[in-house]
C-alpha cells in the first residue's frame, strides 16, 4: 500500500534538536544564549519575529503563560523525572521549596527563592517544550530590556499604567502597537508596572541542566505516578475500567453537578466581582437570548469563583461532595504533574447528572439510571499528558488494569481548515516520534458531537499529525501537512496509538509503517477540539486563547464520550 507521509523533515529544525540534546548531555548548566541562533534560524510559527528588533508580543505572551510568574527572578531551571532524581544530583527536598505553576502549562515546579527553578518532566516531550519556550522568552525580554532603557530614569519611573497617553508613548518606544501593549498588561495584571522594571534591570542569561536524561527515569516516574494511584484506589486492579484522557474539571462537572447546586452563590459572585461580559452572557443565557447553555456557563464560573480568596472553601467542599458521589481526585505526588480521577459508577447520583446526558438519549424511551447501580465499571480520567508522556502512561495503566473496556482521547489541537471551537474527528494518525501512519476505526462522528455543540462546526474523516512540539513548526512544515492532507495538529493521539498497538499485538510497535488498528477487542474514540489556527495570518497560540467560547467545544465533547460509555456500560449491564 502507497502511503502519503507529511515528510516534516526541516533541517534547520533537525538542526535545533539535535543541538538540544547534544547540550543537555553536559554534567554542567547550558546558556540558553547558546541555542538562541539556531532557534531563530528554524523560523517557527509561533515565533516569526525571532531575528528582528522588533518584538514579538504574542512568542512572548505565549512563553510567559506556559512558564511560572518568578521566571522574572529566575537564572537557572532545572529538569528532572522525580524527587529522587534530585536527591541523587544534590538537591535534597526540593518539595520545600516554593510550589510554583504556570497558567497554561502542567508542570510541577519548585523555586526557591534565589534563582533556581526546579520542575519535574515526564517524558523527552517536556524537553522538547521547555527549552524552546526558554529560549523565546529569553530573546523577546532581551528585545524589550534594550528599547526600555533607551528612555531616562525619570521620564521611565513617572510611567503609570492608568495614562492612556502614557501607554501610547510606551507602546511606540516598544516598537509595538497599543493592542499588543495592553494584551501584556492583562497577562501580567498587577504585575504590569513591576515586569517592566524587571525587564529593564538586567538582561537575561539563562541556564538549563537535566539530570539524568535516561529512558529508565521516565519509566521510573510512571511507576511512582501509578503506584500512587493504586494507593488510594486499590481496586482499580480488579475493575472493569474506561480510560478517559481529557483534563480534570468537564468529566467530574457533568457527573457530579457540584456547579449546578451552587448556582446561587456563582451568579452573586457575577454580579459583585465579575466580568462585565461575563454577567451579561449570564443575562443573555437566562432570559433565553443565546443559545448557550446554563450548564457550561456554571461550570466556567466555578473554576473562576475557586481562583479567588471568596471561593477558595468551594474547591474543598467540591472535592467532598465528588467523594460522597464516587468521584475520586488523586493529585500526582514526587513526580510529574498528572492528576488522576477514579470514578466508581454505581456510586454516582444520578439526580446530579446533567441533565444532557440523559439515558433516553443512548437507551430510548421510559429508560433511567438503574442500571448504574448493577455496575462494577469505573472510570479512570487522567489530565492530558505532553507528547511521549501518554504513550508511557497508558502502557503503565495497560499493565495493572483488566479488562480495558474503552479508551477515550480527548484534547487541543491546532487546525488548518477550521476554527477555534470546532470539534475534529480523525482517523487517520501520522506520528512524528515513531514515524508511523496509524488507521483506525474512531468510534465517534460528527452526530455524535453535534448535538451538544452550538458554536463550532464538528469536522470528521480527518488526518491529524502528532507533533514533537510546537516551536518546531514552521511555515514550510505546515505546508506539506496540509498538501498532504493532514488537517488536525496536536501532540498526544499517536503516542497513545503506539501503546494501544501494544495492548492487543504481541509486539512493541513498529517504525516509520502503515499501523492498521481496526479489530481492537475493546472502545476507541478520538475527539480534538480547535484551539489554534496557525496558517491564518497573526492568529497563533499566542495571539488568542479559547477562554469561556471554549468551554462550548470542551463539554460537548466530554458529553459525547460520556454518553458512549454510558451506552456501553448499559448495554454490558444488561446482557451480562
């Protein structure tokens, strides 16, 4: 069979990599100034105005939300798999030290204080993410630490952020335009005026070391990771289990309604503190005027509510009223940051449930929950890994779980032929890592989605490709992609289809094939939803993020996943 490959091989990105690593090796600290040539010389797509004085806001903005806020203050990061790691490299109890996390980025870090920055990796993906993003970050602070001091200690220090004219005039020395300002003095808050001078103080000479770069480390930290699991929940070794890979709020939100019965206490809070947009979607949604549903306006307002000191006791009581219902969090503990959810069916209340998932949807009329309480299933939803992470994670889970009853990949990814907020169902996998072409049966289409979604459009029968990170995409890669085909860009579906080759074959995956996965002997779906559209002019990751019109995408498709395990299980229920 002929096989049309997205050959992505760039030199200047092969170059880059490999560079990478072959700094990394050394026992000692890396100057990040030392990749920034080859860095720009990849000419990335999240970072177009690399070689230029000009500053590229939106790299920056990018880097700064996926790095923790002391990064200011930081001089050297630090990477390892585990706790342990550290200790064998001399740096006891790095837990002690300050725990630190960036707003788009899962990754446990520890500072402590003096300028190290401590952060655990869970597999080479992490590598691949946070060396680029260093090195950007480094390049735009340094481009806006030389136009910043262009201007006196006077005329600097009278700025104030509350003068329009004083933005416009710092807007122009940045050689940035007003939007581009006011989008970092959002980003940064009340730390706007505080980054500035820090940036203006000192360039930026950063250092990176990992310890111990070994593929037994990594395998290491998932057996700690797993172990942790199996601690608090010994059963999951004897239960049926659903693996769902998603993030840790949709899936306990639709199961558990905690949000719903708060309602009262959200909407005051909207009214008090809110955002102004926000409280006039709620109005909008009440009186009936959008089509947005109340539900998943709720769910938002809740993660919002618990970031504030008022909300605070929600996130306790929440976590309490899940486990009264069956729902367990387990926290990832010494290791890499992947929170872990088991969730016993019979244990769920179904007056709690949303009310979208009803079983008259998947079973038909006069039908209801009483079959949950027969079941034995639980489901395990884990926080979607980076890259490499989820082929060791799901081998892990393989491994001590029996049977596996259905796995269920949900996620961002970048799309070439729709936009933020539309749902893309693939089945067709092209894997960066393994250099396989993967061709599966998806167990979900477009009519499973588009009931619950409003906005979006739901695009299914489509290519995707699982990259090795995204600053090593650049505008020569995205073009044969999408020549090829290939719509649909993320990080994680094909090392999770590796493993799952490995689950029903009786060898480790092949390289650089064809990978037929039809006849699996048990559920497979895929369902990414559009966060990124990188072949439209400025709109890249960090021009833009999907906030609360996301949340649209997001519940639909954790609804459409939930309703096919809940047909499963109904009908494994029912015929056993």
């Amino acid at each position: 069979m002929e096989r049309k490959v997205p050959t992505l091989a760039s030199e200047e990105i092969d170059l880059y990599i490999r560079t990478i690593y072959s700094l990394l090796r050394s026992t000692n600290r890396v100057r990040i100034r030392t990749l920034e040539e080859v860095h720009a010389g990849i000419n990335s797509s999240l970072h177009l105005l690399a070689r230029t004085e000009t500053p590229d806001v939106s790299s920056f903005i990018y880097a700064n939300l996926r790095l923790p806020d002391c990064m200011s203050q930081v001089q050297a990061v630090l990477l390892g798999q585990s706790s342990t790691v550290f200790e064998q490299s001399g740096l006891k109890n790095i837990e002690s030290w300050q725990e630190v996390a960036a707003r788009a980025r899962r990754r446990r870090c520890f500072y402590n204080g003096k300028g190290l920055l401590a952060c655990y990796i869970a597999s080479r993906s992490d590598i691949d993410d946070v060396v680029p993003i260093m090195t950007a970050y480094q390049i735009e602070w340094n481009k806006l630490n030389a136009l910043l001091l262009d201007w006196s200690d006077q005329e600097f220090n009278q700025l104030s952020p509350e003068s329009a004219e004083d933005l416009e005039k710092l807007a122009e020395r940045l050689l940035i335009s007003l939007e581009d300002l006011l989008r970092l003095k959002t980003i940064w808050g009340d730390r706007f005026i505080p980054m500035l001078h820090d940036i203006r103080a000192r360039k930026l000479d950063l250092e990176v070391q990992l310890f111990s770069g070994s593929l037994n480390e990594y395998r290491r930290a998932t057996r700690y990771w797993w172990e942790n699991i199996e601690k608090n929940f010994p059963d999951i070794t004897e239960r049926p289990v659903y693996l769902i890979s998603s993030n840790p709020h949709s899936i306990p939100n639709l199961l558990s309604g905690f949000a719903l019965i708060q309602q009262d206490r959200l909407t005051q809070f909207l009214q008090t503190e809110g955002d102004e947009d926000l409280l006039a979607e709620w109005r909008d949604i009440s009186q009936e005027e959008v089509p947005s549903r109340p539900e998943n306006f709720l769910y938002y307002i809740l993660k919002k509510y618990q970031s504030t000191s008022r909300g605070k006791d929600l996130i306790q009581a929440q976590a309490d009223y899940e486990r009264d219902y069956g729902i367990h969090r387990i926290p990832s503990e010494h290791a890499f940051d992947v929170e872990a959810q088991i969730i016993a069916l019979s244990d769920l209340n179904p007056n709690t449930i949303d009310p979208r998932l009803t079983p008259e949807t998947f079973v038909g009329e006069d039908a209801d929950w009483s079959f949950l309480a027969e079941s034995n299933a639980i489901i395990l939803n884990i926080d979607y890994p980076l890259g490499l992470a989820a082929y060791n994670l799901l081998v892990k889970i393989a491994e001590h779980t029996c049977p596996m009853l259905g796995i269920y990949i949900m996620g961002k990814a970048a799309t070439l032929n729709g936009r933020r907020g539309d749902v893309i169902i693939p089945n067709v996998t092209y894997d960066e890592h393994s250099h396989n072409t993967f061709i599966y049966n998806n167990c979900f289409s477009a009519s499973d989605v588009s009931p619950y979604l409003i906005y979006g459009t739901v695009l299914d029968n489509q290519k995707s490709v699982s990259v090795l990170g995204t600053y090593l995409q650049n505008a020569g890669v995205m073009e044969v992609i999408y020549r090829e085909g290939y719509t649909d860009i993320e990080m994680e579906a094909g090392p999770y289809l590796s493993a799952v080759y490995e689950l029903f074959r009786p060898k480790r995956h092949p390289v650089d094939e064809i990978v037929n996965l039809y006849g699996l002997p048990f559920d497979m779906g895929i369902l990414h939803y559009a966060s990124d559209t990188p072949l439209t002019k400025g709109e890249n990751l960090g021009a833009g993020t999907l906030s609360y019109f996301g949340v649209d995408s997001t519940y639909a498709t954790s609804l459409a996943i939930l309703r096919r395990i809940m047909q499963l299980e109904y009908n494994r229920v029912t015929n056993n």
